[in-house]
C-alpha cells in the first residue's frame, strides 16, 4: 500500500532518506545497547531481574519502531543502507541506577535525533512524514523520558547507588509491577 505524496524535490528527499537511514542506525544502536543492559541486570551477582525485563522490553519497542521506519523508507521509494552499529564501548554499568541514567541518556539522544528529522520534515513541507513522526515517536519519547526520569529520581530517594538494597526494592516493587502490566 503506497503512500500518496505530494511532488517533492528530489534533493530532499535524498537528504530525507539520508537522516531515515541515520535515525534507523541509531535506534538499532539503541536495541543493542537496551539488550547489554537486559543481560547486564540479569547476571547473578547483579540479580536485577526486572530492571532486565524493563531493559529487553525496550530493545523490542526500538526494534519495532525501527521497522516502521524501514517500511515509512520504502513506501517513500528510500533505499536501505545498513551500516555497521556503532561499536559499544565497553559499559559496566556497576548498578542498576547508571544503568537507568545511561538509558534515560539515550532515550534523550534518541529523542534530539527524532526532533530533527521532525524539524527537517516540517521545513520542507512533508506533513506525511511529519505525521508519521508524531503519531509513531515523538509522543512516546516524551513518556518514556518522564518515566525514565522518575525512575532515576526514585531511585535516588531510595538511596541508591550507596544503598544497594534500594535497587532491590524497587526491582521488585516499582520495575515487578510494571513488568506486569506490560
């Protein structure tokens, strides 16, 4: 099912798709980093199962997000270009707090980049893929920030990273119950 589309010229559609295929490297980046942090929290001696949960449900929500925009690409007649992902430095995360603040870190990352392809849509008139943005990420990204935030904060208040029975409390008693309702 094609897409109708006002004529548009084609400089900027290749500076669209160009930013397309870049938003997509990113999210990958982001679904890997998300599944480092999962297996991180999971190990024995970090015993952080929901934290885990948390963290591999949103490698799949980017996973997800990204092939909506491989098919946004190719209604749009885009070519794909899969890079390499960018190289993880090496990440111990020591808790699950740096892990939170590492992830409410690129959710903000994800979140800039998202906002430019919007600015960069907008400015050349492209209200499909403007709204394509706006019903698909931009919303989601506002939520998952203010979630991301109020973890760190709890967190915090708990009195973690000194206090590593805090990280355990709210493992089970904020990231359990909100494992369960996803």
């Amino acid at each position: 099912m094609a897409m109708e589309q006002p004529e548009m010229e084609p400089r900027y559609l290749a500076e669209s798709n160009a930013a397309i295929n870049s938003q997509i490297q990113l999210q990958l980046y982001a679904a890997y980093i998300y599944l480092s942090m999962a297996f991180f929290c999971n190990q024995d001696e970090v015993a952080l199962v929901n934290f885990a949960l948390y963290f591999l449900c949103q490698s799949q929500k980017w996973m997800e997000s990204t092939e909506k925009l491989f098919h946004f690409l190719i209604q749009r007649n885009g070519s794909l270009v899969l890079g390499r992902i960018a190289d993880q430095q090496r990440h111990d995360w020591c808790d699950g707090l740096m892990a939170m603040e590492c992830a409410l870190h690129l959710e903000k990352t994800l979140n800039q980049s998202l906002l430019q392809l919007y600015q960069l849509a907008n400015s050349k008139g492209d209200a499909c893929f403007c709204s394509f943005l706006k019903r698909h990420f931009l919303q989601q990204q506002v939520e998952i920030i203010k979630e991301m935030g109020g973890y760190v904060t709890n967190l915090r208040q708990l009195g973690a990273p000194g206090n590593r029975l805090a990280e355990h409390f709210f493992d089970r008693l904020t990231l359990g119950e909100s494992t369960k309702e996803n």
